[in-house]
C-alpha cells in the first residue's frame, strides 16, 4: 500500500477537487454513505449543511465531490495536543522552545491532525518559568496561519500558582488570557497546594469567563471530590484529563468518583494512547465506569510524538479504535467520544450530517463504522463547508491466484498494478 499525502492523488471521477478546496459558495457531496446504512448527497453552503436527500437527488449548483464508497462523518475533535512540544522526540537534547521552532512544528502538528480529519483542535501550552509566553505567542501565530483551515484554541498551563512562587505565575496566567489563549489549564498535581492551584484556576476562569482544562492523574479521590465540588459552577465548563489513575484506585472508590464527577458535570478527557507526560505511567482512564456513571467522556490524542510518546500518530482515529478495542466501547460510542464529545467538551457546536448543522466533515473510504475504526487510509476532510485536506492510498497486489477477483482501481499513470489488482482504502 502507498500512502503518501504530500503527493497530489487523482480525485475520482466526476470530482472537481480544485474547486472544491476553492471558496465555493456551493458543495454537493454525491453517493456518501451515512452510519445508518443510507446513501444520500449532501449539500453544502455559508459553511453549513443547507439539504440532505437521496442519491441523485440534489443538483450541484457549484462543485462535485463524488463519496461514492465512502462513509460520511461529523468531522473528529482534539480535545487535548500538546502543541509546544509536539515532533520533538527527534530532536537531540531538550526540545527548542525558540519562536519559530515551537511555530513550526505546532503547524505541522495541526497540519497532521487536520489531514486525519480533526478540523477543530485544543492546545495545551506551558506559561511561564524561563519560557515565559515566548510559547504561547508562537501557537497563536500557528493558530492564525492555519485560519480556514483548521480552528485551534490555547490552554494556557502555569506550573505553579499558590505561595509566593505561584504569584508570577497568576499574573502569567491572566497575561496569557489577554494575550489570546482561549482556556485556563494547569496541573495541580504538581503544585504544593493543589486544591489552592484549582481555586485560583477557577477564580481567574471565572473573571474571564473561560472554561478550564485541567491536566491530573486523578489518583487521589479526595482531590477529585473536592475539585468536583468547587466546579460544578462554573459556566464555561469543566474539563479534566486523563485521570489514568482513576483506573488504579478500588472499584468502589472509582465509582464513588465517577458519580461525584457525573454530578459535577464535570468533562473526562481520556487518552487511550497513554499519558502525555514523560513521568507519568501509562494506562488511561476507565472508560466504561465512566460512561455508566453518565460522566461525559471525550478521547483524545495527547503526546504527538514527544518525549512521552515519540510514536504518538496524532489520529483521531486511534483513540476511538482503542476505545473500542480494548475498553469495549460500542464503535458508535467509541467515534462519538473523538467526534460529539470532543467537540462538547471544547465548547464547540453539534455537528450531525442534516440540514442546519455545521459544515464539519469526514469521509472515510468504507462501508460501516467498524471498519472505518478498524483500517482507513483514504480520507476527505471538510472544513466550513469545504474540502481542506485529502488522503489517497492505494493498496496493490501482484497476479496471483490468491488476489482473487478484487475490486480494481486503474491509477492513471502506470494503469494499475502489472497483471494484478489495486484496491483503494
């Protein structure tokens, strides 16, 4: 198989590729496969979906996408990257924090993801200590070069906030706000007091009106409960992640502090991949004890490649596989985790493949979501109502009586495989 997305493949037939990247005021989307088994056009307009009807019943009033063997999606959501650090694991020595080195590669982070099918992302960056806000400036220049492409909100994360050391960095925090950064984050797992840590989040949250994402093992109950109680009023809401420990404690305590999360309403952002810190160990969050305590559950990437995950794929994808896999989530469960949830949790607007919703996206060459979860390479990611990336992969075989009769896909500049068959995924 080749896959190779720095390389233009050729669009099927019928597509207008070129103008469907082009700002459009019309899309139809033709022969996509829904989740509930039907194929239908769809159109798109204004970065909304403006109908939905049977095959062949809508005419395209500006470009053609043909999805004729595709599954329709509402596009995937990354709730936690870590954008300052990410496709660092190669590098020699500590990772550079320098301005463009940080620009560069939180682009390329969320060019990556982007090409997978997240059209939204949310970036945790550190404040303060010797980097100051030289980080965070560098990803709000990435957020605003990738505008029209893909949305990205910052967490701004200090590392201490209680004691006298913790002033500079309160006053970082409410710098990083003013500055651009859309969420107050941090880790009070690392801070002498972390209960003080989460009561000045929450007060500096609440001045600004910002929703919080805290990053926490979420091994001590007693620190959970007590977090729980403080927010459950803020209005902006409430994220934490990715609570691996939980997973560790007894099952009568977990459960315990699931229901107080539930009751909170308080967000769990799992990483099923692993943690996103280089000291921590690895595991995730229990899903299903989650879930059944109606806690809201969302799934994220976290490490991209970084000192905590020098393979982390950065595929929306791969949590919703995993969660499936091996927390026995339902697959539908499993994608509305990466998809519904993730977007719910940054505060982002429902996204379902009907008329009114957002123009939010991804085709996914295949059938049925269990095989979308389970193998998808070919990808068409829609973003306000646009096309704004593509995947093409192309799987060959030699002749062989083992390739049987396959489907055949001719590529046009070498006719398909010699004496063999082409299968595109």
């Amino acid at each position: 198989m080749s896959a190779d997305s720095k390389q233009p493949q050729p669009p099927p037939p019928g597509d207008d590729w070129g103008a469907a990247t082009a700002d459009t005021t019309s899309l139809l989307l033709s022969g996509a496969r829904l989740t509930d088994g039907r194929t239908v056009d769809v159109r798109l307009g204004g970065g909304r979906i403006e109908a939905v009807g049977t095959a062949g019943s809508l005419t395209a009033v500006g470009a053609r996408v043909d999805l004729t063997g595709y599954l329709l999606l509402p596009a995937p959501a990354e709730p936690h990257l870590h954008a300052d650090t990410a496709l660092g694991a190669d590098t020699p020595g500590p990772v550079s924090y320098a301005a463009d080195e940080v620009q560069r590669r939180a682009t390329e982070a969320a060019l990556l993801q982007l090409g997978h099918g997240a059209t939204a992302l949310r970036a945790h960056v550190r404040v303060g200590d010797v980097q100051g806000l030289g980080p965070l400036e560098a990803v709000l220049q990435a957020r605003r070069s990738l505008r029209g492409l893909a949305d990205l909100t910052t967490v701004a994360v200090p590392r201490l906030l209680t004691g006298v050391a913790g002033a500079d960095g309160l006053a970082m925090l409410r710098d990083a706000l003013k500055m651009g950064a859309g969420v107050v984050g941090g880790c009070p797992d690392l801070d002498p007091d972390p209960t003080g840590y989460v009561e000045a989040v929450l007060e500096v949250a609440a001045e600004h009106g910002a929703p919080v994402d805290l990053h926490t093992e979420g091994d001590d109950p007693a620190r959970l409960a007590r977090l729980a109680a403080m927010a459950g009023g803020l209005r902006a809401g409430v994220a934490i992640g990715p609570c691996a420990g939980l997973d560790r404690l007894p099952a009568d305590v977990a459960r315990r502090t699931a229901d107080r999360l539930a009751a909170a309403g308080v967000t769990v952002v799992t990483l099923p991949q692993g943690g996103c810190s280089a000291v921590e160990g690895r595991g995730a969050a229990p899903a299903r004890l989650l879930r059944a305590a109606g806690v809201r559950l969302a799934a994220g990437g976290g490490a991209l490649r970084d000192a905590a995950n020098p393979v982390g794929r950065g595929d929306p994808l791969e949590p919703a596989y995993l969660l499936a896999s091996q927390d026995g989530l339902r697959p539908q469960d499993a994608y509305d985790a990466v998809s519904a949830a993730a977007r719910a949790a940054m505060g982002l607007p429902e996204v379902r493949v009907e008329a009114g919703f957002p123009a939010e996206l991804l085709a996914v060459r295949g059938e049925r979501l269990t095989g979308v979860l389970s193998l998808a390479y070919s990808r068409i990611v829609i973003h306000r109502g646009r096309v704004v990336a593509r995947t093409s992969a192309v799987r060959e075989y030699c002749d062989s009586a083992a390739a049987l009769d396959l489907p055949r896909q001719a590529r046009p500049e070498s006719g398909g495989a010699p004496g063999g068959s082409d299968v595109r995924s």
